[in-house]
C-alpha cells in the first residue's frame, strides 16, 4: 500500500514536471518565434535600407553625369577621383587621362598653389567659394568659367576634399567684347563725327585760300610750289575727314607703346 501510494505520487511528480518542461519549450518556441520575426523585420528593413541606399547612389550618380556643366571631385591631396562627362567634353579630357592626376595638371588657372585656390580655401574651412577664373585645360585651351566649389564631407563629417563645378561662360564673356566693341565704336563714331564738323570748315577756308595763291602766283615763284603742297595736305586732311565719318567697326594698330585706331581698316569709306 505504501509502494503504491509512493508510485502514485512519483507519477504526480513527474507528470507535473512534463507539464512544466512542455510549458516552458511552448515558451521557449514562442520567445523563438518572436525573435524569428524580430530577426525578419530587421532584416526586412535592412534590405530595405540597402535598396534606398542603392537608389540613392543611381540617383546621384544619373545626376552627376548628366549635369550640363563640368564636375570634379578633389581630395585633400588635390587629387582628381572623380569627374563627369561634361567635366571631359569641356576640358577635352577623358578619365583614364584625368583621374589619379593632380588637379592643376587636368585643369590649371593662375590661383593653382596659391592661398587663393579654391579647394584650399575649402580645406582651410570655407564651407563655399565661388569664383570667375580662366582655366586652362592639358591642350593649352583656355576656358573662362565661373568655379563653384563645396566642401565635400566623409561620414564622419570631416572634410574629404571639395566638388568643383565649372560654368562655361565663354559665350557671355565673347558677349559682353563684342557689346565693348560696340559701344567703343559708338564713341569713335560719334567723336569722328564731332572732329570732322569742326575741321570741315576751317579746312574750305583754307583750301580756298590756297586756291586763290596758286592763281595769284606764277609758277615759277618759289611760293607756287609750297602754296600747292599746303593745298595738296589740305586735301589729304579731307580725305581723312571722309575715313573718319564713314567708320564702321573698331580697328586697331600698333603705337609706340600703345595702339591708336587704324582709320584705314576702321573706315568702310
């Protein structure tokens, strides 16, 4: 009787020990399956992240390539990692001929190695430098461009270098001579015409005068032939008035030290 009752009770005990021991794996599986999920959803998110990173990076890179003005990255060791094709079609360059070069080798101006360099202000703390400067690519082309430069930042946040962006404004500075031409002609134009109104009738004057001599004196008089010459340069000076009132375009030439405006190539006359 007393085995018996002691094999009941082992019984008891054991059975309560499965039901505990079942409980706690259906707990366990349940802690398993949350962390199962949990591992799911991050991995979810983190494919997702990857896939916006990636986004992002294609989207940067389309917007790289495909901006109308030329773009370089440089380092802190001024060296080119990185360019466009807009940077090699308007610095007639390539990659495989830019990239790993020194900046000044690629594109060089009169503020390469100076304090004035764009890209060492930056690395000496100027957060953007924008400039007009004539660059001059590996050909010896020059090129006049507006330069923008921004720090450009690791993921820590320390100055990696500086992305360079070159404005060609070729076009608007051949714009802006051929509008000085313009106007230095406008004033030619209108000082010829005050120079000549103001000749013109001294010159008749003049010129009557002599004409009257040279019928007064006879020929053989030592004055006959001095009157003349004085008539003949008269003449000339008109021929110059004439030049001068039918200028059509500035022209110069050299003078001395300096240049004066050829009349001769100035005057459509």
């Amino acid at each position: 009787m007393n085995d018996n009752a002691k094999t009941r009770a082992q019984l008891i005990e054991e059975i309560n020990t499965l039901h505990k021991n079942a409980a706690a794996m259906e707990g366990a599986h349940q802690e398993a399956e949350d962390t199962l999920e949990q591992l799911e959803v991050a991995i979810s998110r983190a494919n997702k992240m990857a896939f916006e990173t990636e986004n992002a990076r294609l989207e940067l890179n389309q917007i790289f390539d495909t901006v109308a003005d030329g773009m370089c990255l440089i380092n802190k060791d001024f060296i080119l990692i990185r360019i466009n094709a807009a940077f090699s079609k308007q610095f007639e360059t390539t990659k495989e001929e830019a990239l790993g070069k020194h900046c000044f080798e690629v594109i060089g101006s009169v503020l390469c190695k100076t304090p004035d360099c764009p890209v060492t202000r930056i690395l000496n703390g100027k957060e953007r430098v924008e400039t007009d400067v004539e660059q001059t690519n590996h050909k010896g082309k020059r090129i006049p461009c507006i330069l923008t430069a921004t720090a450009f930042r690791d993921l820590e946040g320390y100055v990696f270098g500086a992305l360079t962006i070159f404005k060609d404004i070729t076009e608007r500075k051949q714009a802006e001579e051929e509008r000085i031409q313009r106007e230095k002609l406008q004033g030619i134009i209108e000082m010829a015409g005050a120079v000549c109104h103001e000749l013109n009738q001294p010159l008749q004057v003049v010129s009557g005068y002599s004409e009257i001599l040279l019928l007064s004196i006879d020929q053989e008089d030592p004055l006959y032939t001095k009157v003349k010459t004085v008539k003949e340069q008269i003449e000339k000076i008109g021929e110059i008035t004439k030049k001068l009132i039918g200028t059509t375009r500035y022209e110069t030439k050299d003078y001395l030290e300096g240049k004066i405006v050829d009349i001769d190539k100035a005057s459509g006359a």
